[in-house]
C-alpha cells in the first residue's frame, strides 16, 4: 500500500468506507486519501511487531491449548448471540432438495468449524442430516474436542491442503474467509473445488456481506478490525461476486439476513457447467 496517497483504485474499502471519519486516512478529494499518523499505525503489523514472531494470528493461537480453547468458546458466544444462518436461509428448497439417495453420502462438511457449533445447531434443526456431517478444523481443535453431538464425524484439516471429503453436498465455511486476504481464499476454494461433484456440490459461505455502497460506521470500523489483526477483510457483495468469479465459480445466490443490524449473509456457489 502506497502510505502517502490512497486513491480510488488502490485503497482498500475501509478506505473508501470509513477513511476521514476517523482520521485513519485524511480526504483530499473525491476518492483521494492522504496518510495521516494513525495510517502508519493501524498499518505495521503488530502482533510480528510487538511480539518479535514470524507466525500467523491462528499458528500463534494454535500454539498454546488454553488460548485456542478459549478463542473457540468465544466464537460459541458470539456466534450464539445472533440469528442462526439456517433458521432465514431456505435450506430445505437449496441444500436439502435432490439429494442423492446412498446411505454414506456427506451433506454438510463444516471446514474451520471449531467445536462445532454450527453442525450440532444444524443438526438440531434438520434430524435428518444425522450420520452425514463432518467437522473439520486444524488438529489442535480436534483433538480437544469434548462432547461433540452425535451424528458428526470430526476430521483435522488444514483447508490450505488438498480437501479429502470428495463430492459432498455442501462444503460450509462460517466467519472463515473474512480472516484471509483473497490470494489465500482463492487458495482456500480451489482445494474445495478439487473435490466437488459437478451440478452437485456447493460451497456455502456464511460471512458479513457490506453493502456496496453507503457502509455503516460500525461494519466499516469491523473491516479495519480484520485488517489490523489478520491482514483480512470485510467483502461487500461486489467483492464476494468477483472473487468467487476469480477461480470460476457460479454465484447462484447471496441472501441477506433479515435483522436491519446485521450484515451477516450466505453466499452459495457451485462448478460452472
């Protein structure tokens, strides 16, 4: 990033989102910022920085068991505290209709799943699902799971390999991609891509969808939040679309949460035919 002028086609969006509200980027023009003091700041990485380390946000925190626990029951909490994705998706008219009929296909494979939250709240929901999800995450997590609902197989994974499951219904991501800039979810979707089963197969992200235009506050300062700590972003739909379109996947939809507060969406894609 040029530090002493952002413009509208090389700044990030929580440039053009948020920029001279705050002071990170001063306006000079329209769609023109300069750099101020906080600038520089917000920019130096500062977990390498202050902690003299060459490892990634989640390496460090797979690097002591007590804090990756921790981090895993935040997600539980936060996660808890808003409207479950599969109670305002039509998961039955989208993901559950013309199925394949072998008794061992996988229906839902959640990747970076944690504890598994997600699936035993799913599989709550859709009883019949039992027998046919697999939770996968790094194996720090796995092997420290304790109580994981009956019905999900667990599985380690690194999603930066190969993906194993082949020809599963749904590969599900959920607050995953936000963490990574694009070229590592570009990596991230061809190793799920390998592994689906084409006209079948779908790979369904629940993440923050920004509106293209018009951001507030709050989402904006979020996007500068995944910046500063992961190098990630917020991607407002525009973004989900291109950088689907950028390993060639088919954006069969992006539905939108129905609370006014939140800009949780679900994006799903498939293989072009």
């Amino acid at each position: 990033m040029n530090l002493k002028k952002l413009t509208t086609t090389d700044s990030p969006d929580y440039a053009r989102h948020f920029g001279d509200r705050i002071g990170f980027a001063k306006e000079v023009g329209v769609q023109s910022y300069i750099a101020t003091p906080l600038t520089v700041a917000i920019t130096t990485p500062a977990l390498e920085e202050a902690m003299k380390i060459c490892l990634t946000f989640f390496e460090k925190i797979h690097e002591d068991k007590q804090v990756m626990n921790k981090l895993n029951a935040f997600m539980k909490v936060v996660r808890s505290t808003r409207k479950f994705w599969a109670d305002w998706f039509p998961v039955e008219k989208v993901l559950l209709t013309d199925l394949t009929d072998s008794g061992d296909d996988v229906l839902m494979v959640d990747i970076g799943g944690g504890n598994g939250h997600d699936l035993e709240t799913f599989l709550a929901r859709f009883p019949q699902s039992h027998g046919h999800l697999i939770l996968q995450d790094l194996p720090g997590t796995i092997s420290n799971l304790k109580g994981l609902g009956e019905g999900i197989k667990a599985m380690s994974y690194d999603f930066f390999l190969p993906q194993p499951v082949k020809g599963a219904r749904v590969y599900f991501t959920h607050f995953v991609m936000h963490n990574w800039p694009d070229d590592k979810c570009r990596e991230m979707l061809c190793n799920l891509m390998s592994a689906m089963k084409p006209g079948y197969s779908k790979i369904v992200l629940n993440e923050t969808v920004l509106p293209d235009i018009n951001c507030p506050p709050w989402f904006a300062t979020n996007d500068i939040d995944m910046m500063a700590i992961l190098a990630g972003l917020q991607r407002s739909r525009a973004q989900w679309v291109d950088l689907l379109r950028s390993v060639d996947l088919e954006v069969e939809d992006i539905w939108s949460s129905p609370d006014s507060e939140d800009s949780e969406g679900v994006i799903v894609a498939m293989l072009k035919m």
